[in-house]
C-alpha cells in the first residue's frame, strides 16, 4: 500500500494500521533475534557433541593401542618365540602366533624379516597374501606408536615391535580390525555416526545405508555459518592415518534440534498472532475512542458552517484533552455567532450613520413589491457638502452626516406601523428613504414635509448649521418595476435636481427609457471599439494655411454609424463615453488609428500633420504619454506631425497636472492646440502660463464673421491677441467667402470649414489633395 493510498484512509483505519505494523515489526525482530540465539546455542551444542565423540573415538583409539602395545611386548619377550624365530620353528612360530592372538583377540597377527617379507601370519580374516604383502611393504618402521593399515579394503589399527635376539631378527605384527561393529559400539557411546574412509571411499559406516554416508561425507562440515545451512546432518573429519588417506566423518543428527526448533517457531507465530490480534482490538478501541468524538466535533463543525449555531455544550467521557476540545468548539460557535451577527449586521447597515446601506435597501424594497405595498422613495442629497468638510474638517462633516440620518429615522418614526419605512445611506452625502403611502394626493405634501424636517438648523459644536437637499422622487404608483428600476428612477430625479438648481424634482416618466437608451448606446459603443469592425470611422478635415495656400494640415474626426445603420452624433456618443470613464478607451483607438493612416499616407510620399482630440481625463491618465510614444515608435511617426487639442475647460481641469505633461510632450516636438476657444473659462493669465502652440476660434464666431460686426472685432482681436502671444491662430466654421476674406485680412493663420472642404475619408482626403486649388467660392454643401 503506498503512502497516497494510506493517506485516503480513515483515521480509524490508520490508528490500526500503525498499530499493527508495530507490533508485526516488533514481534518480526524478537523472533529473528532469538532464531538467531536459539540457532547459535544449537550450533554450539553440536560442536560439542562432536568434539566430544572426537575425544571418546580418540580415547578408544588409544585404549586399544594399549591392549596393542602390551600384548605385542608380551609377544616379543618370549623366550620360546624368540628361539623358534630364530631357528625359523615356522610350526612353532604358527601356533605362538595363534594361540597369542586368541588370547588378545587380535584381528591380525604377522611376523616379517627384517626386510619386511612376511614370515609367518594367523588372522581371523583370511587376507591374500600378496595384499598382506604390498601393505606391510607401505609400513612406517616406527616402533613409538601405533599405525592405521588398509589391507584389501579392510582397516586395521596396529602396532610393530621389534624381535630381539638380542640383536633384532624379525618384527611383530599385531593388529585389531575397525569395521562396522566398532563404528556401532562408538555410536552407542557417543550417538554420533561414523563413517571410515579410505582412499575417498567409504568402508564402513554406523548409518543405515552407504549411500547416505557418502552423501554425509560429500556434504560440507560445520563451519561458523550456521548449522540450519547443512542438511539433516552435521559433519566433522578426523584423521586415522598421518597421510590423511585414512579419515572418519562424524554426523551429528540434527532431526531433534529442527524438530524443537520447528517446534518453537510454530509457538512463536501463534503467539505473535495472538498479540496482533489482541493489538488490533486494542488499536480498534482505542481508534474508536479518538474518533468517535471527533466525528461528533465533525458534526458540530457543519451544523456551525451551516449557521445553526444552537450547540449544547456536554460532558464529555472522553480523554481531558477531548473535554477541553469540545468546550473550546463550543466556544467558538459562540463567538462565530457573535462575529456573524457583527459582520451581517455591517453588511447590512452603513459604519457611520447605522442606516441600511444599498444592498439591504433593496432587499427590502423587493420583499415590499412582493407584497404589493406601495410606497414612496425619496433621494437626499446634501448640497455643497465638501464645503462643510473643506471649512470644518471631516470630523464635523461625519457628525453632519450622523445628524442627518438622525433626523431621517426620526421621521420614520411617524410610520413606525409599517416595517416598510426605512433610511439608507447609500454614498458619501447621498440618502434614500422609503414611506408608505396610500395615494397619490400624499406625495407633495410627504415630500415637503421631509424637506421642511431635514432643512431645520442643526448644532454642532455650539455651532449652528445649515444645510440644503435637493431631493429626487419616485414611487411605486403606477409603477410596475423592481427594486433596481426604482432606485435608477430616484437617481435620475436627483441628477436632474442637480442639473436644473432644484430643491426638489419629480421623476418624469419616459426619462428612464431615455437613460437605458445612453446606456445601450454605450455599450454599442464598447462594441464597436472591441470589434473595430468598421462602424468607427475617421472623416478629415482639411486646414487651409492662408499664408502659403496650401493644405498641410487636417483634423482628424471621429464618425460612428451604428449596426443599424444610422449615424451617431459625435457629441452625443463623445459625451457619453466621458460621463462613463469610456473616452480613455475610444481615445487610445483614435491615436492607434490615426498614426496608422498617417504611417500609410507617409509610405505613399504624404506628409501630413493630424490633429487629435483629447480630453482632460486622458491626459491624465498615467499610461497616456508611454502609450502615445509606444504608438509613435511602433508605426515610425515622427511627433511633429500629430496636433493635440484640448478644449479651454479640459486645460484647467487639475491644470498643474496638464501642464506638466503638455510641457513634456511639447518638448518632444508634439503640437498643442486649444480647442473652440472663446467659449470657455481660461482667462489670460492662464492662457499665458498653457505650453500651447496654437489657438483655434470657435465656430460660433466665424460662422456668420461677414455678417457680424461683433464677431469681427472678437475675431480680430483675438487673432492679435493669439500672434502677440507667439501663437498659432486657427479659424473653424469658415462657410463662405466674405468670412475667408475676412479671415485674410485679420492676418489669420490657418481656416477649415467646408467653404475649403467638408470632412472626407482618407483615400477622398488623399484625392482631394493631390487635386485641391484654392476655392474663390464654395464647392461643398453642409451635410
């Protein structure tokens, strides 16, 4: 089981686990350590046994070489033998022979010459002669102890001892035979086989059959490896012979030892069974112990996640950390409950007056339509607000606000018989409340009543304060719209209150359907901008420069006809997209745009400088100037052939701010045009300061120039104004030729209108000036 899988199972089920791999791994070491222990002294202990059978086969050895030893002295001491020896008495030789090994029961009796030919013999085992032969030949003539001999694949333990008379005349021969009876008397005195071989081969052996004592002979000896490697039996040599031709294998059984041992590992299991048993019961209840109350703290958890917050706090008969456990989880109910009404109840209501904010307001104006309760609801605006903040501070501003709401919920308290009267703060000076009303004939009389409540002095500070309201009204009389339908109804009322300088202004209808109207005209807007699929467009108006005649200038002007097909005012759709933060959006698609013409009328041999217009809130942007100069780099457009204008209202608009980037851009050799000037607030004082370079006249004043000796002495006096001042001066709105001629004469820089031309498409614009003369009279109609 891998450890992912381990990680999926239940804590129930990893509690056991755990616990039974301890015990498995503790008990796997206990066992092997004592198979270890219990096979070392087991080892040992045959060892032993061996070397103690070494020790008894030895001892046996040198029993008999005694008997040897001290029958062949008898043997050699005899007078009579010695004397039939030396007069070669073999009949006498042949009955001392056998009558002394009866006596000794010796297996092998012989006498040799001192060359080592055979005398003279009496065996109980008829040997071949030739055999007795080549085997005495083989002797060591080493008096000192006894020798192992094989004799026609029969092994004796012997011992030589000269014949002297009294020099040496002949050697005895005496010896006992090793067969299988001997090998069984060792076995009886040590219970340990033996087996004798000779030349690698086996003789004799105590164990039942030849075959297994050559395969026990053939088998490796004990060594320090471990007994349980050999095979039933454990082995060890000993030498007979001094040329290692003659060697005993000793086999220890080891059938008992594996019998107890087996015996042994068979306890051992059952008892390691048991113990895992027994551990995974313990495991198991100790697990349901530790998981039990976890499961019910698990309970608790989601009953708290699913808001029920209604937990009895219980005793516990679980572990003291558990108790503590659930007292804290019930603890933490608690304050989560505290918390979540701390925290709905800030969701739900305005920090600073404790009014409902515009979410909750909602919520209650849907549940009041849901019951079809009619009711009306009134916006509040504080007029000139900032002053009391800007004179006062924020502080005295915020204890306004608190005193407003006071007052508004103290109206409320006139309908406290409804649970659908209530106040909202909804922005930073702007109210709602919600009245019921029966009729309509209760509108003006409420409305005014309200406005009478909240106009009264307020006191702050020992202070008294005034304060005014426009107020915005709408209802749900003969109304069948929602919640978010009524409140863009009230602020419709209270922007126009704003607009018209009134204290109080009645929602008209259809002036909702012309304001979802903007707002579907804006997002069309969005989507001709996103799609740039041809609805934009550029129309450019030529400039005629009077003092050269020639056209080297245009205005580029933005043209939208929608998908179906009719023409958007620009002013309409411009304004639009100012209201709504929309213009920095359109105006970077016009700067995108109009470089990419001017690049492609640059690669056809045009060099043609453009004006652009801006407002204040792009040249206020922070990204406006790197965006402007990325776009000039990237379609390789040199600075001096783009215009900016500005109009008089934009340039006073945070004018330091202006200012400073206007001078920046101007230093990089744009262009700065103000806009339909004449029409705005920019004194002269400002107009100084401006980093402009040109003035443009608004149309207002050229339009009908040969008809107003007015407009004439503004024009005039104007373009002075403008050349003294180091200034380009423009003139728009040129419609005839007495204006043109006009312009002329006042010294007038450059002229468009569509006396010179109407605004025409870049590849129309392009044809016309490459075809233009100077017009004496108009060749354009207006559009």
């Amino acid at each position: 089981m891998s450890l992912a899988q381990i990680k999926r199972l239940s804590l129930n089920a990893q509690i056991t686990l755990l616990s039974v791999c301890l015990v498995v791994i503790t008990a796997g070491i206990l066992m092997s350590a004592y198979w270890l222990q219990t096979a070392n002294y087991s080892q040992n202990q045959i060892e032993r046994r061996l070397q103690s059978a070494e020790n008894v086969i030895n001892q046996y050895l040198f029993a008999k070489a005694s008997i040897l030893e001290t029958a062949s002295r008898v043997l050699t001491a005899d007078f009579g033998f010695k004397q039939a020896v030396a007069t070669k008495d073999s009949a006498t030789i042949q009955s001392v022979l056998f009558n002394h090994g009866q006596r000794i029961e010796a297996d092998l009796m012989v006498l040799v010459d001192t060359e080592g030919h055979v005398l003279s013999t009496s065996s109980v085992v008829d040997l071949p002669i030739e055999s007795l032969q080549h085997a005495v030949q083989a002797l060591s003539f080493d008096l000192q102890s006894t020798q192992i001999l094989v004799i026609d694949e029969k092994v004796y333990q012997l011992i030589l001892l000269p014949v002297k008379a009294p020099r040496t005349i002949a050697y005895s021969l005496i010896g006992f035979k090793i067969d299988s009876l001997a090998l069984q008397e060792l076995k009886r005195l040590n219970d340990i086989d033996v087996t004798l071989v000779a030349d690698e081969q086996v003789l004799y052996s105590s164990l039942p059959s030849i075959s297994q004592a050559s395969q026990n002979v053939n088998s490796p000896q004990l060594d320090d490896k471990g007994f349980w490697r050999q095979n039933n039996f454990a082995n060890t040599a000993i030498q007979f012979a001094k040329d290692d031709s003659v060697y005993a294998v000793l086999s220890a059984s080891l059938e008992a030892e594996k019998k107890e041992f087996e015996q042994l590992i068979r306890s051992m299991l059952l008892m390691g069974s048991a113990i895992v048993l027994v551990s995974v019961v313990l495991s198991r209840l100790l697990s349901l112990r530790i998981t039990t109350p976890l499961s019910k703290l698990i309970d608790i958890t989601k009953k708290i996640s699913r808001g029920n917050f209604s937990i009895q706090e219980k005793a516990q008969s679980s572990s003291l950390e558990f108790s503590e456990l659930n007292k804290a989880f019930f603890r933490m109910g608690e304050a989560i409950q505290q918390r979540e009404g701390e925290i709905k109840y800030q969701a739900e209501h305005d920090a600073l007056t404790g009014l409902f904010n515009r979410s909750m307001l909602l919520s209650n104006i849907d549940r009041a339509l849901e019951q079809e309760k009619d009711f009306l609801i009134v916006g509040v605006n504080i007029r000139q607000f900032a002053q009391v903040n800007d004179t006062m501070g924020p502080q005295a501003g915020d204890e306004c606000l608190r005193f407003v709401a006071q007052r508004l919920q103290q109206y409320l308290t006139r309908f406290s018989d409804s649970e659908f009267a209530y106040a909202a703060r909804i922005a930073a000076d702007d109210f709602l409340i919600s009245i019921p009303i029966v009729s309509e004939s209760e509108v003006s009389y409420i409305v005014h009543d309200l406005n009478g409540t909240l106009s009264r002095p307020y006191t702050l500070n020992d202070l008294t304060i005034n304060l005014n309201f426009r107020l915005g009204v709408t209802s749900t009389l003969a109304c069948t719209c929602n919640a978010e339908t009524l409140l863009r109804r009230v602020a419709i009322a209270a922007n126009f209150a704003k607009t018209e300088q009134s204290r109080i202004r009645y929602y008209v209808h259809g002036e909702d359907e012309a304001y979802l109207a903007r707002l579907q005209m804006l997002e069309e807007l969005k989507d001709a901008i996103n799609n740039d699929d041809g609805e934009l467009f550029f129309n450019y108006q030529p400039k005629l420069d009077l003092s050269e005649n020639k056209v080297n200038k245009a205005e580029a002007l933005i043209r939208w006809i929608n998908k179906n097909g009719e023409f958007v005012n620009p002013e309409v759709f411009i304004g639009l997209a100012e209201q709504s933060g929309l213009i920095v959006t359109l105006t970077r698609w016009v700067i995108t745009k109009v470089i990419e013409q001017l690049a492609d009328w640059q690669t056809q041999g045009h060099i043609i400088n453009v004006s652009i217009n801006l407002s204040a809130q792009d040249i206020q942007h922070p990204d406006f100037v790197d965006f402007l100069l990325q776009q000039i780099a990237l379609f390789k457009v040199s600075a001096s052939q783009i215009t900016l204008e500005l109009t008089e209202r934009d340039l006073v608009e945070n004018e330091e701010l202006v200012v400073e980037r206007l001078t920046y851009l101007k230093s990089l050799d744009f262009d700065v045009s103000v806009d339909d000037y004449g029409i705005g607030q920019s004194s002269l004082s400002k107009l100084k300061r401006l980093p402009i370079d040109e003035l443009k006249i608004d149309k207002s004043f050229i339009m009908k120039l040969d008809q107003s000796e007015t407009d004439q002495d503004i024009v005039s006096s104007t373009i002075a104004l403008g050349h003294k001042l180091g200034l380009r001066v423009v003139a728009e709105g040129v419609e005839n030729k007495e204006s043109l001629q006009l312009l002329r004469e006042f010294d007038c820089n450059l002229v468009q209108g569509y006396f010179v031309s109407r605004p025409l498409k870049a590849k129309e614009f392009i044809d016309w000036y490459l075809s233009y003369e100077i017009p004496l009279v108009s060749e354009y109609k207006m559009d």
